[in-house]
C-alpha cells in the first residue's frame, strides 16, 4: 500500500535519504512513485509511473540537489491509473505546497465540483490532488501550513495520512493521520516522518507515532503536535528495537526466504521470558490477561484478515481444546458489515501483522463499541491495534518484508498458544502439571523447525516443487487444527506463483471437489498423527484411486506411505503441528513461483498491509 517519507535538514540535501526512505517501503507494494523537493525556497516535484528506478533516471544529475526540506511517496493506484500524472506529490495551482496522501477521500468528487466551478483546472484523476488545491487556498489566510492543513482537513471525509512541504521564505513540513499510520521523528541535525516506521530506523530508534486527529509539524530538533479535539499534545516517544539491519535482505535471493529459515528464531523469541515452567503458566503482559478477568471471559471473538484470519482459525481449535471456551471468528470485513451480536464477557482478539488493516481495526472497534474487551495480537509495537487494545501479545518477529506473510503467521500461532495455556490455567481447564506438560511440547518445535529447513530438506522440498510446478491447479486438503494450515498454504501459493490453488476441510472433497481431481491437479494433504488421521488417509486414497498426484505433508507414518511424494516433519504434537506444517507449504509456493520467474517479494496487484477497505 502507498508509502510516505519526508526530511527536514539544517544543512545538506535530503534527496538521496528520501529516495533510500522510498526503498525501505518498497515491499509494501507500489505503481508509481514521487518527490517533491524545496529548491531554493520553490517547489519542485518529479515523479513516475512504475519502480523507484524510474524515478532515478528523471532525477540523473539532481542527486547533488542542495534541497533540504522533501516529501516522498509510493503509490497504490486507487482513484485514476498509475500514471506520471497521477503520481503524488500533488501540488495546488500556484506550486506553493506539494502533498502526498494515503488512504482515501471519500468526498473528493463533491469538493472538486466545487473547486472547478470556482475556477481550478485539474492535473490528475485523483482525489489527493483536490486535498492539495485546498490547503494551498487555505495557506494566503493561515498563520501557518500546519494551520492551513487542519482548516482544509476540516473538508474532508474519509481516511488519510498526508504530509505536506511548502516553500517560501521559510520552508515547513507538516503531516496530519486520520487512519493510516504516520510516525515522526527529530534528532539535533534533521526530522523525518514516514508511513511505516522501517523508513525512520536508519536516522534513529526513537519514534514518535500520531495519533488519529493529530496534526505534526516538524523541523530538526523539534516536533509540535496539535490535535483536532485536543489541542496541542505531547505523544510519547517510543524507542524501536527493531534492527535497520533485519530490513535487509542479508544474501538470500528474496525476503521471503530469509524470513521462512528465520522462522526457527522467530519461534524463540516469541516464547522468550513469557514461560513460567514452575507454574506450567505463561506470563503475558497486561491486566487483560489476569486470571481475574479471564476467568469471567465468556467467548472469544476474533477477527482479522488473509493470513492472520487462517492464524485465527488455528487458535479457534486451540482456545476451545484447551480452555473450553467458545471461539467465533469472522473475517474482519465481514464481521463489521453484519450486525453482530456479542454475548457479555466477550474477550475480542484481533490478530494482525500489521496492526494497521482497515477492516481489522474497524471490527475491533465495532467490537469495543459493543461492549467486548480488545485484545490482540500484533507484530507492529506502536499500530494502531496495539494501541487501541487493553492488552497485547506482541510477536517479536521483527519487520517482515516479504509481501506474503511467512514468519509472523507462525509467530501468531506460537503466541495463540501461549495465550491458550494462559487462558486455560486462568479458567482452571488445566492443572499446573498438564499446563507445565503443554509448554514442555514447544521445546520440540524449534528444533523441529530447523530439521524442516536444513539443507538437504529444503532441497528436497525444492525437487517436489518443480517436479509439480506445470500443474493446472492445486488442492491443499487438511483435516481439524490443520484444515486452516490447508488454507494458508492455498492462499500462499495462488499470491506469489499465480496459479490456481484452493484449500479445503478434508472432509469436505467428496462433497465437491473430487471432482477436480485428474493428473494435471496436485493434491497437498496434511497428515500429522492425530486422533483424525485414518480419516484423512481415505482422503488420500481417494484422490489417488481417481488418477490425481499426491503430496503428503506431515508425521503419519501410513499416509506418507501412499503418497507419490512424501514430506516427513517431525511430530510435536496436535495443537503445535500446524506450526511445522505450514513450513513445507511456504517452500513449496516459494520455489514454484521461483521456478515461474515470479516478482516473489512484490507478487502484482498486493500491498503489504491494506490501509483501506
Ligand atoms: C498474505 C498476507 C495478507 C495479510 C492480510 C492481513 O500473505 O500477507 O493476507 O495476512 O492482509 O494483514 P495484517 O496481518 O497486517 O493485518
């Protein structure tokens, strides 16, 4: 999804920082691309349609550009085609301002009928650039483009995050949020702002995130914050232990390679000081959490997207097997446009990587407004849902980069577990003897983990890919805990391989899909040894007995027995498999998609995290 940087130095050009900003937030996904600069007090932008190298070739010979005040953007077409005119910065018609925006303005076409009756001739078919003709109306009667932001913010509907540079005799740069993210940052010799806070990490670990309302102006040493209700406001420096480094691709060809073999680590951290073996409990952060108010939790709601939605899934089997609790769970976009009902005591739980979907932030607000408590779990330490929850289990997973969602997927279900047994010892459906047993079985998964990714496993992993990767279409089939695990390895391989992938209830296949089943379509079959193992083996024959190839993924011994190609992985367990079963799945999609010569990291179409509807 589109992506905003911006700079204010005392001395020396910011270009070459903006430009590096831009890269940081390549992975989120863009079309076209933007700077606008403050040269010698004017405005000056320079954009292109497609990749940030586009871009470079129009700046060759202005990357000495002595500017010292930018903005930069990355676009996600949504309102008119990813064209060079389309492109932001946006600018009013007297190129007094420059403006780049995320998110959308809902009542653009009714502002811009009003601005072209009073005479603006467009430049662009979008609807950041109507946000652009107001405040440089505003700012000839403002004391300041902070002022003549808020007073054109005042117009508008809609979601945004938007930062805005303007010349003159002294230069300012301002930024406002109202949904998306936006975080700044000041040190003695600059200030920066960006959509995504990777972007801030190469100039500083401390970081300032707005809040929805806000209205930021920035200059080196200093960051003043008005909000719309509050006026001004002091919001609370954060400092980030992400590592710059971590957003580096460190010698493997695509991120989301680096981020499956991260995976073993990832897994650690996750767990890391939140087991109380002593106790067989977990500590988790967060009065949310408390035995007191878990005790009197009726029903778990939970709501997200994509990946974090199959994450959910898993947890929904782990919650009721192990605490006895109720689990609803909805995709995010759904659950906010029906009418739900919730039951008293309703814990909701919204998992997102991101912590800035849309959809999920909107369900769990409806949610809140209901009456449930908001909890989540959340990889992004300053989001939006981190911030707007009692309580959260951070992941600990560091930036994933990888448009298609590996490490945190994991990292989500090792911390539903642990927010299971927490559950669980809370409501007393398990001893400290059975709670110590549940958390003695995640001492197997890492070390299960890297089994699956030492070289001579991934290698054959990388043989049945491309042995299956001319197939006209997949079927991934799991059965309880891991019929999600089917779903994600689906989702996984249609996004980044573009080939045709579905994933169902094993159960489910004679009611439907078997039809399908002929020798140009593969079929996945999760098989750990569990109490339904036998029933998925019938699966397996069946698709065999039709004609259909078969990969087996998991630790029964009999179904790997039947299928053509097996995948072995080590068992740890019911509730814990889907951690290692996925694994396999990613490789599989990866190394397909490789093999297709696919853009992995930057699969078409997809944005890293949807800040829109
Ligand atoms: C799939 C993927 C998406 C996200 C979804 C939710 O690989 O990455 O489906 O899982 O957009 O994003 P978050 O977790 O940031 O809320």
């Amino acid at each position: 999804m589109c992506g905003i940087v911006g700079a204010f130095r005392r001395e020396g050009g910011v270009l070459d920082e903006l430009i590096e900003g831009l890269r940081v937030l390549e992975y989120r996904g863009y079309d076209s691309v933007g700077v606008g600069l403050l040269e010698k007090g004017e405005v000056v932008v320079h954009r292109r349609a497609g990749r940030i190298e586009e871009l470079e070739k129009l700046l060759e010979g202005q990357r000495g550009s002595e500017a010292r005040v930018g903005i930069g953007h990355s676009r996600w077409a949504t309102h008119g085609a990813p064209t060079d005119e389309n492109a932001h910065p946006h600018t009013d018609e007297a190129y007094r301002i420059a403006l780049v925006h995320n998110g959308i303005i809902e009542n653009w076409q009714e502002l811009k009928s009003e601005l072209v009756r009073a005479g603006v001739v467009f430049r662009s078919e979008t609807d950041t650039e109507v946000l652009a003709h107001l405040v440089g109306r505003e700012l000839a009667t403002s004391r300041s483009l902070a002022e003549a932001l808020g007073r054109a913010l005042e117009r508008v509907e809609g979601y945004y995050a938007v930062a805005v540079v303007s010349g003159g005799s002294e230069p300012e740069l301002v930024c406002a949020r109202e949904g998306p993210p936006l975080c700044v940052a000041a040190t003695g010799e600059a200030a920066y702002l960006a959509s995504d806070v990777l972007a801030l990490l190469p100039h500083t670990r401390d970081v300032v995130f707005l809040e929805d309302g806000d209205v930021a102006e920035i200059a080196p040493g200093r960051i003043s914050i008005k909000n719309r209700e509050t006026g001004v406001v002091e919001r609370p420096v954060r400092h980030i232990d992400w590592d710059s480094e971590a957003a580096d691709r460190g010698g493997w060809p695509h991120f989301m390679l680096k981020e499956i073999h991260e995976q073993p680590d990832v897994v650690a951290r996750a767990m890391f000081e939140r087991l109380d073996l002593e106790r067989g409990d977990v500590i988790l952060a967060g009065e949310a959490f408390s035995d007191a108010r878990l005790a009197v939790v009726q029903r778990v709601q939970i709501v997200a997207c994509g990946t974090a939605f199959h994450a959910g899934l898993v947890l929904r089997y782990m919650i009721e097997g192990l605490a006895g609790l109720p689990v609803d769970i909805d995709y995010a976009s759904e659950f906010r446009y029906r009418s739900p009902v919730l039951s008293p005591n309703t814990l909701v739980l919204g998992i997102s990587q991101s912590g800035e979907t849309a959809d999920t932030l909107a369900a769990l607000r409806l949610a809140t407004l209901l009456g449930a408590t908001p909890v989540s779990i959340c990889n992004s330490i300053g989001s939006t849902m981190v911030r707007e929850s009692e309580a959260s289990i951070l992941l600990e997973a560091g930036p994933e980069i990888g448009v298609a969602s590996t490490k945190a997927f994991v990292a989500m279900l090792v911390a539903g577990y642990l927010f299971s047994v927490r559950m669980a010892r809370a409501r007393g459906t398990c001893t400290k003897e059975e709670g110590r047993a549940l958390l003695d079985d995640l001492s197997g998964v890492r070390p299960g983990l890297e089994h699956l990714l030492a070289r001579d496993s991934v290698k054959r992993i990388r043989a049945i890919a491309e042995a299956h990767a001319g197939k006209k279409g997949f079927l991934f089939l799991g059965r309880g805990i891991n019929f999600p695990v089917a779903l994600e390895g689906a989702l996984k391989l249609k996004e980044i391989s573009y080939v045709h992938a579905e994933g169902y209830p094993a159960g489910e296949m004679k009611h439907g899909p078997i039809a399908l089943i002929e020798p140009s379509m593969s079929t996945l079959v999760l098989v750990p040894e569990d109490p339904v193992a036998d029933k998925v083996r019938a699966n397996v024959e069946q698709v065999r007995a039709r004609g259909g190839p078969v990969i087996c993924v998991g630790s029964d011994p009999e179904s790997l027995a039947l299928a053509e190609d097996a995948i072995e992985i080590p068992n740890v367990g019911r509730w814990l498999s889907p951690i290692l079963g996925v694994v396999p799945l990613q490789l599989f999609a990866y190394f397909i998609a490789a093999k297709k010569g696919c853009d992995i990291d930057k699969p078409r179409n997809l944005a890293k995290s949807v800040t829109v509807e």
